[in-house]
C-alpha cells in the first residue's frame, strides 16, 4: 500500500489503520481459541484400593540358623595290641550296638587265657591238698601227734593256697577279657565310618583310631541364639526352665515348609563373650536316618505371642536396601514406609515395625506406574482378612 497518497485522503487514511487493526486483533483471538482448544487435558488420578492393617496377636517365630550334630559320637580305637585279621563292616554301613566290626589276631591271647587256666587248675589242686591236710591235722592235734604250731603252719598254708586261687582266677579272668576284646563290636548303633586301617596293620591299645561311628535317631540340632533374644526369652519365660517343651522348628536348605518337628532341650550356661552369643539345641526324630550331622538347616523357635499388623505380601514392595509399603495420606497423596517384616501368619504378612494401625495401606492398584511416592491416587477403602490355615 502506498502510503504517500493516503496522506491527501487523511479519512481513508484512518479507516484503513482501523481496518487492520481489527483484522489483526480477530487473528490473534483466533490462534488463543484454537490453542486452548488442542491443549491436551490432564489424566485422571489412578484408582488403588486401601484398607488398614489387620492387627491381632501372633506367635513369635525366631528363626536361626545351625548344623545337625549327632546325640552319641564314639571313636572306635582296640582295646588290645596285635595286627588286625578281619575287617567285618563296609564303609558308611549302619551298625547295631554289639555288631562285630574288627577281628584282631587272637592266637597270642588264647594262649594267655589257656596259661592262666593252668594255674587256676594248678592252685586249685594245691589248695585241696592244703585243705585235707588241715583236716588231718584236726584230728592229731588232740592226741598229741603234732604240736599247735604244726597247725597253725598247715591252716596258714591252705589260707595262702586259696588267696594264690583268687589271684590265679583274676589273671584267667582278665586274660579271658583281652581275648575277648579282640573282637572289636560297635559300643553304640548308628552309621560307621570308613575304615581309618586295613587288614594285616598293627594296632596299638587305646592308641590306634580304628573307625568312627555317629547315632542318627534322634539327633541334634544346635544352633546360637543372640544375646537380645536369650534376654527375651528368660523374661518372657520361654527359656530354660521350659527346655523339653519349647516347640522347635527345621527345614533344610532346599524345603519350604517347616514339617520337621522337634523340642528344645538345651541351653548352655554361659553367653559367648567374644560373639554375644549363647548355645542352644533342639532334638528331633530322624526315623527315616534322612537327617546327617553336619548338614545346615534352618530352626525357628517360639518365643511367646506379639501384637503384630497384618498385611498382603501384595501390598509389600522394594527399593534397593528395604522393604516398603505404600500408604495413602489424607489428601490422597502416596508417602513410601520403610517396615520390618516377620513370618506369615494365616496367609497374611507379620509387620513388626515401620506401620501405624491408623495408616491406610494400598493393597491393590502397585502395578500402575503411577502409583509412586508423591503421586495423588484415587483410593477406595477396603478390608483385610485373614485366610483359612
């Protein structure tokens, strides 16, 4: 437009800056209308269901972590000297107390015993010479065919005969217990070891480790129980004076369940000073000899009742270092609680620290990637029930 000739026409002039004036104002008007209209709306808050925690009074289950150990444990070493003849059990066998295990050379032990039958004959045989002799001698000292010293040297004779007989037949009997201990037989039942000699080896008395043999039903479970919880125990009545009755608990490293049950039935008498520690063991059934000592497991041992809150292990979730539990607040918005857990209890997760029984904890609604601290949430109150053992 050539506004050097509007100048002449001052009227036209103005009319024309009105008129792009108005065209320009409807245009900025029409660009804010449409750019309100495509402005996208913001998303709903996400639905999530809450409920409080169920809170009731619970069992307390400590759980520890220990070795089966066997109740009798023996290292089976001869009695007697000699080289061994016969080796009469297979490595790993389970054994009966009595059953014959080792047959040590007997020959220089018969001939011992059949010695000391001969002087047991021998005294024998002086003794009743002796004695007929003191009888004799009865009958003489009256007349005066011996004197009383005679006598007294007869009786004092037959008295040393028989105490000669006694000593004979402690060496016939003690010869006959070394001839007997050749035979090496199992002092307990149980799974022997293998052999630690072979046949043809010299053995030394009490010296010599022939084998090993552990029981295995029942067997023990032992385990340390930390210095805090003995306190509990002992205050709560829960420890030695209820040894034998205490129910305890054990799985094996790849069980589940706990369905092996046994008691305890003792705790040391004095705390470990250097692992603030005290040793307790629990006994149980091993009819099926499945149980071996040595082998870890798990134990859990009741240490009386708690009041607990109860939660669905699907209201629980992680971070890096904890569990946590969503809650919702007042004004919808989700705050992260760090909590302590314990067992499950009628199917429900045992809270023991880190939640209030006024919180209202989401229970169903986790999985949105909405729902994180900080977002505002739309919840709908529900309830917590406990399932059916």
């Amino acid at each position: 437009m050539d506004w050097t000739r509007l100048r002449a026409y001052p009227r036209l002039a103005w009319l024309c800056l009105g008129l792009f004036v108005l065209i320009a104002a409807a245009a900025v008007v029409r660009i804010g209308v449409s750019a309100q209209e495509e402005a996208p709306s913001p998303p709903p808050a996400p639905a999530v269901t809450v409920a409080h925690p169920l809170a009731e009074i619970v069992p307390r289950w400590d759980e520890y972590t220990g070795r089966f150990a066997p109740v009798q444990r023996v290292e089976v070493r001869p009695r007697v000297s000699g080289a061994v003849e016969k080796i009469h059990f297979a490595d790993g066998q389970i054994v009966k107390a009595g059953d014959l295990l080792f047959t040590i050379d007997q020959r220089p032990y018969q001939i011992a015993v059949d010695s000391a039958r001969a002087d047991v004959a021998r005294m024998q045989a002086q003794t009743s010479m002796l004695s007929k002799d003191v009888a004799r001698g009865e009958s003489l000292v009256g007349g005066g065919t011996i004197t009383r010293r005679d006598m007294d040297q007869r009786r004092g004779g037959s008295d040393s005969a028989r105490a000669q007989l006694l000593g004979a037949e402690a060496a016939l009997r003690n010869a006959e217990l070394n001839l007997e201990w050749t035979q090496v037989r199992a002092p307990i039942g149980g799974r022997v070891s293998d052999r630690r000699i072979d046949v043809g080896n010299l053995v030394q008395a009490g010296t010599t480790l022939l084998t090993t043999i552990v029981s295995l039903d029942p067997i023990h479970f032992e385990f340390d129980v930390s210095e805090s919880d003995f306190l509990h125990y002992a205050r709560s009545g829960a420890g030695r004076q209820k040894a034998g009755k205490t129910p305890a608990f054990v799985r094996l490293a790849d069980e589940a369940d706990w369905k092996r049950a046994g008691t305890l039935d003792f705790l040391d008498n004095q705390l470990n000073a250097h692992s603030g520690t005290i040793r307790a063991r629990a006994v149980l059934d091993n009819r099926d000899l499945f149980l071996t000592p040595g082998a870890f497991g798990r134990v859990r041992v009741n240490g009386g009742d708690l009041a607990a809150l109860l939660i669905p292990d699907a209201a629980i979730a992680s971070d890096q270092t904890n569990k946590i539990v969503m809650v919702v607040t007042p004004d919808h918005k989700v705050v992260a609680k760090p909590v302590s857990l314990g067992p499950l209890h009628k199917g429900l997760r045992v809270v023991l620290s880190g939640l209030d029984p006024k919180d209202l904890v989401i229970t169903a609604g986790l999985a949105n990637p909405m729902v994180r601290p900080g977002a505002t949430v739309a919840p709908t109150e529900g309830a917590i029930a406990p399932l059916a053992n």
